[in-house]
C-alpha cells in the first residue's frame, strides 16, 4: 500500500501505541469512518457542478441552434455528452459501492475503491471540461485561437487539481 495514499489510504500507524504521525488517536474504523465523511464531503462538491455541466449539456441539442452545427462540432458534443455521463457515473459510484457493501464491515475498503472512483471522476471531468470549452469557444469564437486558449485553461486546470497536490505530496512527505 503507497505510503502517499495515492490509492486513497493512509499508512497504518506503528503497532507501538504512540499516537500517528499526524497526532491523531483514533483506531482504523474511526479512520475509515472520518476519511469517508471527508470523501463524501468531496464528492457532494464535485457531484453539483457535475451535474449542472450534464444538465446544460443535455439540454443543448434541443435549441434550434443545433441544427446549424456542422459535423465536427456534433462530433464535439456527442463526445462532451458521453464525458459527462461517465463522470457522473464515476462520481455517484462512491455512493452506489458504500451502499451495496454497508454493513459488510468493508469501510475501509470502501474507503479506498470510493477514493479511487472519485479521482477517476476528477480526470473524467477534466475531459469534459476540456471537450465542452472546445464546443462553446468554436461555436462563440470561430478563430484559431480556440486550441491555444482551452490547452492554457487545461494547464491551469492541471495545475489546479493535480500539480499543486502532486508537488505539496513530494515537498512535505519528506517531513515525515
């Protein structure tokens, strides 16, 4: 198991008795139970925007504008769409898993899959973040700056959502 829960688990403590690394006292079904409210917490946020982006994308191909978009921008939204429903897929699977396995005595497991899922949604969402901008700004802009401004709003995207993480991980990891 990553020591960098990478996998959406932490290290276990020492068998020692002295408190974790990071203070806490709490045995590993408070663990589970603690990273699961957090977990959920985090998904209630991702899950909204989520399906405000699905549900204006649904509703997209029913304006009379639609007709008007030629086969590349239809190609566009049909694979926003499909994004999109696989994010929400990814994002309410933490919810689906915790409740088939509940009172399985699988919590930090469940723990570690809905993690799992959930980071699956965030990269799933970036895809259809990055597809959707695509479509609105060729449909908006009609100009060859449209790839050059969705990669920088990628990359700060990115950045944003893994490249801070990633680099607070590697900087303060070796604090411990």
């Amino acid at each position: 198991m990553p020591a960098n829960g990478a996998d959406g688990t932490e290290p276990d403590p020492p068998e020692t008795g002295e408190p974790r690394w990071d203070g806490r006292h709490e045995s590993p079904a408070q663990r589970a139970d603690r990273r699961w409210t957090e977990l959920l917490q985090e998904v209630r946020v991702t899950q909204t925007g989520v399906q405000i982006l699905f549900g204006f994308l649904l509703t997209v191909a029913f304006t009379p504008r639609f007709a008007t978009l030629g086969e590349t921008d239809r190609v566009i939204y049909v694979v926003t769409v499909v994004l999109g429903a696989a994010t929400t897929g990814a994002l309410v699977g933490p919810v689906a898993f915790h409740r088939i396995v509940s009172g399985h005595r699988l919590k930090a497991e469940t723990v570690a899959w809905a993690a799992r899922l959930t980071l699956v949604g965030v990269v799933l969402l970036l895809a259809t973040v990055t597809s959707a901008l695509l479509l609105i700004l060729r449909i908006a802009l009609h100009n060859a700056a449209v790839p050059w401004v969705v990669a920088g709003l990628v990359a700060w995207l990115v950045l944003c959502w893994f490249g801070l993480p990633g680099w607070a991980l590697h900087r303060y990891e070796r604090r411990k």
